[in-house]
C-alpha cells in the first residue's frame, strides 16, 4: 500500500478539509473520504487533489486514514 494525501480548498466549518490515508489506490482514497465527510458533502471528494507520497511498511493490510484536518465551527 501507499501513503496518500487528499484535500480541498472549499472552506467550510463543520467539514473535513484533507486527510493522510493509507490505500491501494486513488479510487480508494476518494472512497474512504466520502466515507466519513461531514458539512463539506461527498461529491466535495470527487474533484479533491490526491498526492502520493511513498510507500507503508507496516503490518496493517487494509485501507485506512491515518489523520484529518478537521475545521470545527
């Protein structure tokens, strides 16, 4: 798996404005964000700049996000 980021410029409060996620793909990436979005919506996700940036070498095996900026409003 690689390691990933994913953001928007949409300000907003109440939402999700990027996370780091460990993933197999693109497509999971964008899929796990839209899993948890909150006041920033889903489709917010589909147009999201996605980076990679090397790999995971540790043991989990399944997607996951690692962390998030959150704007509390």
């Amino acid at each position: 798996m690689k390691i990933y980021t994913i953001e928007h410029e949409k300000f907003n409060y109440d939402a999700y404005m990027g996370h780091t996620v460990v993933a197999n793909s693109e497509l999971e990436v964008r899929e796990l964000a839209k899993g948890i979005s909150a006041d920033e919506g889903k489709e917010i996700w589909d147009s999201a700049k996605v980076e990679e940036h090397g790999e995971y070498t540790c043991h989990r095996t399944e997607p996951f996000i690692l962390m998030s900026d959150f704007r509390a409003g």
